[in-house]
C-alpha cells in the first residue's frame, strides 16, 4: 500500500523486482525496479533518478495516474456501474484490471 501512497503524490519509486511492486508497477514508467540484493543496481537507479529531473517528472505523472486508477472511489465506481448493468439486464462493459497501465 506503500506504493500507491507515494504514487498518489506523484512520486515515482526505485523498488526491487518483488511482490507487489512487480506486479503493480512498469520499470521505466512508473519508477525504477532494481534485482533484489543488487547494490550497484539500486545505486545506478538512485543516480540515474537524481540526475534526469525529466525521467522524474514524467515517471511521477504516470505514478499519479496509476494511483488514481488503483483507488479506492474508481474502483467502487466501476464496480457500481456493474452492478447497474446487470440489473438492468443489460451485457457490462468489462471491468478493467487495475495495475501496470
């Protein structure tokens, strides 16, 4: 949950290649993802993030929308929108899998 915090204000991560982060984010889009344990991986990762402010910015951007579309609100949204298709007995859009977009 962590991650999608951070993302909600904008901020890209540098994050191993495990669990939820895998799952969740894309390297290059959302932040950075570095082989667990790899040292010099996470040190090239955190200068590479210093130094290109655009990477940054633009990586940031992308998190806050991933955020978004993760939330709480759209995904009762969604679900609502359903729930009111099937009852009107009519065929759901499909409901989108949330993550990595």
């Amino acid at each position: 949950m962590h991650l999608l915090e951070g993302f909600a204000h904008g901020r890209p991560a540098i994050a191993t290649e495990l669990g939820e982060q895998r799952e969740l984010m894309r390297d290059g889009r959302h932040g950075l993802l570095v082989p667990p344990g790899d040292e010099a991986a996470l040190a090239g990762a955190m200068l590479r993030m210093a130094a290109d402010g655009s990477l940054r910015e633009a990586m940031g951007q992308a998190a806050a929308a991933l955020a978004q579309r993760c939330s709480v609100s759209e995904n009762a949204r969604q679900l609502t929108s359903l729930y009111q298709a099937l009852a009107a007995g009519r065929t759901a859009e499909p409901v989108a899998v949330q993550g990595r977009a």
